[in-house]
C-alpha cells in the first residue's frame, strides 16, 4: 500500500512547514511561525479553490470589408529598409519611413482585409510636435549642449496607428499576501516584528477599449507611454481623415494580440482591488483569478506625431500624442557632465538613482 505524504508550505516564507509535539502546532522551522491545523486546513482548501484562469474568447470580428469607393484614392507605400507598409492618399509626394528613416516608395492601389471601425481625427499639428520636442528638451542636466545646437528634425510625420479596442467584463478574485512591520529598541537591541496577513478581493469589473497597438514596428512601451486617448473624441471611420497623413497597416491581428489583452486586463485589475488593500505595511499579490465574458475587439486609429532626428550618426526617436500633446522620446546622455556630478555630488547610489530617472524620463 503506498503511503501519501501531504506536504503544507508555509504562507510567510513558502517554507515546508511541520508538527511540532513541543507546541502542538504546526511550526515552521524557518521563520519560526505557528499555525493552528484549522488554520492551515483552511489555507489549503482556499489555495485548492484558485484554479487557473480559463482562456479567454474574444470576439475579435471588428471592422468590415473595404468597399471600392473607400480605397478609390488610398495607396501602399513600402519600406524596403524595414519592410514596413503604410497607407497615405494619392497626393502624398515621397516620403520617409516614419520608423526607420529610409526613403519608401508607392507601390500601388491600397488593399487590407479590414477597415477600421473608428478613428479620432488628428488635434495637433506638425508646429505643435516641434514645439513639445523643445520643451522636452528643456531643464535635462545631462542632456549634450550640442544635441540642442547642432540638432535637427530629420523629418516630422503624422501617422494614424492602428489599434486593437478589447472590450470584456471580469469576474475576479485576488488574493494578496500582506504584512505589518514594526520596529522598536531598547537599551540592548533594535527590534523588528513582521506579521503575516491574507487579503482576498472579489468583484466584477467592466473594461472598455483596451488599446493594444496592431503594429508590430510600433514598440509597444511607446505607445503606452503616449496613452492615454480620449475616446470621447472618436468618430465612426471616414477615408476623408486620411488625406494628408499616413496610416499604418496592422501587421498584428486581432486574434494575436489577445494575450497582451489580457495581461493588461489582469494587470488593471490587481491593481484597482489592491487600492482597497489598506492598512499594511507590504501588499503583494499572490493569487489572481479573473473570468472574463462578453470580451470583444474593435478596430481604431489613433493619431500619433512620429519624430526622428540624428545626433552623432544615431537616430534619436520621439513620439507624441497627436490628440492630447503627450510627448515621449529617448535622449543621449553627456557622460562627462554626468561624472563631474558624481564626483562633486560624492555617493554612487545618488548616481545610479539619477541615473535611473534619467534614463526613465527619456521615455
């Protein structure tokens, strides 16, 4: 007959935990807890009930046909560079490539299997886009006096990007691993207690147009960083918002970008029930279990300001909200600035923290 060994592990440090005959408890032998068997029986069964998140189906139908008359005066430009296909009308002279900077050329009539379903029209101009590249500049210690002087905007472009709106309700749980830190002394130690606490979460929570890029020569922490769009301002697609821009092509389905959905679904949704969570001095989510229905999947364009400009034969890229003037881009770095600071500052972990939000501003 084989014999079965349950195995229990601690809740504090994730140690195997044991009977201990001295105290009549289960025991810890790591971090020296104690936990009552009613305790630990109830524990278990609460970790038995988080079952995985089922998979989740979305209606990823959005869109529709291109009619003849609506592609009558669009055309496909390719980049050979990057490989990179971008719709513009008919009166757009040659261009360069908003992502690589490389000349692209018209290849002939526009076709695609959907339209979008919406788009909000641009709200800032080219001038706009330069002014917010030189405020983004400005009050940047470490930014290379000469980038300023000696910079320029190889070429400015307004691009409509394509993105994918999920839309769901979710069911959810969550379970959180909490603690409380107290600290106090006395004439021969300095103390610290921290105690063990398990807060869980449950509701429903409605998600409307979860933006997901459908480019894949988008990054997708840039686009993110320029969110976010005001909805309110969509209208239902018209070609006519086209004239005088470029509009990307989604090279990214909807079907593919279902994943990065739902971590922005799960990743929302720890972090609206962890705001409830008060009171602890750590909160850190152990358990999440989020069922998600009535999920679907719209298409839109979204206006966005793409600049590139080069600095010592490095391309330096910016981007800007073309709806709400949110502007992001990396900057290079004046090393001999930086290490005079540091060595008249004095203290390396000063450094590597300016250095940190240094480089995070850049974005």
């Amino acid at each position: 007959m084989a014999t079965v060994l349950q195995e229990y592990k601690c809740p504090c440090c994730g140690g195997a935990i044991e009977f201990n005959t001295q105290v009549q408890k289960m025991k810890c032998p790591y971090c020296d807890t104690e936990f009552e068997m009613d305790t630990l029986k109830a524990y278990d069964e609460e970790l038995k009930g988080d079952a995985e998140a089922e998979d989740i189906n979305w209606e990823t139908e959005a869109g529709g046909e291109w009619t003849e008359s609506e592609t009558e005066g669009l055309r496909v430009y390719v980049c050979k560079s990057c490989a990179g296909e971008i719709v513009g009308d008919e009166t757009l002279a040659a261009t360069l490539c908003p992502y690589c900077n490389n000349p692209v050329v018209m290849m002939g009539q526009f076709k695609g299997d959907l339209k979008p379903d919406y788009v909000i029209p641009f709200k800032l101009t080219k001038k706009d886009a330069t002014e917010a590249l030189k405020n983004h500049l400005k009050g940047k210690a470490l930014l290379p006096k000469s980038f300023k002087s000696d910079n320029r905007i190889n070429e400015i472009k307004g691009v409509y990007v394509p993105f994918w709106l999920f839309e769901a309700d979710a069911d959810a749980r969550v379970r959180y691993k909490c603690t409380k830190v107290r600290h106090w002394s006395d004439s021969n130690y300095n103390y610290t207690e921290t105690k063990y606490y398990s807060a869980r979460r449950s509701g429903e929570v409605g998600f409307n147009r979860i933006p997901v890029d459908g480019s894949s020569k988008m990054p997708d922490d840039l686009m993110e960083s320029i969110e976010p769009f005001k909805f309110e301002d969509a209208v239902d697609f018209q070609t006519a918002y086209l004239a005088g821009y470029l509009a990307d092509k989604y090279d990214v389905t909807a079907q593919q970008s279902v994943e990065r959905a739902n971590e922005r679904v799960r990743r929302s949704t720890e972090e609206i029930f962890r705001d409830t969570v008060e009171g602890y001095t750590t909160v850190t989510p152990e358990s999440t279990n989020i069922k998600l229905n009535n999920g679907k999947a719209k298409y839109a364009l979204y206006p966005v300001w793409l600049l590139n400009s080069t600095y010592k034969d490095k391309t330096y890229s910016f981007a800007m909200n073309g709806q709400t003037g949110k502007f992001v881009g990396d900057l290079p770095i004046d090393w001999g600035a930086f290490w005079r600071w540091f060595f008249t500052i004095g203290g390396i972990a000063s450094a590597v923290s300016f250095l940190a939000i240094w480089l995070f501003m850049g974005l």
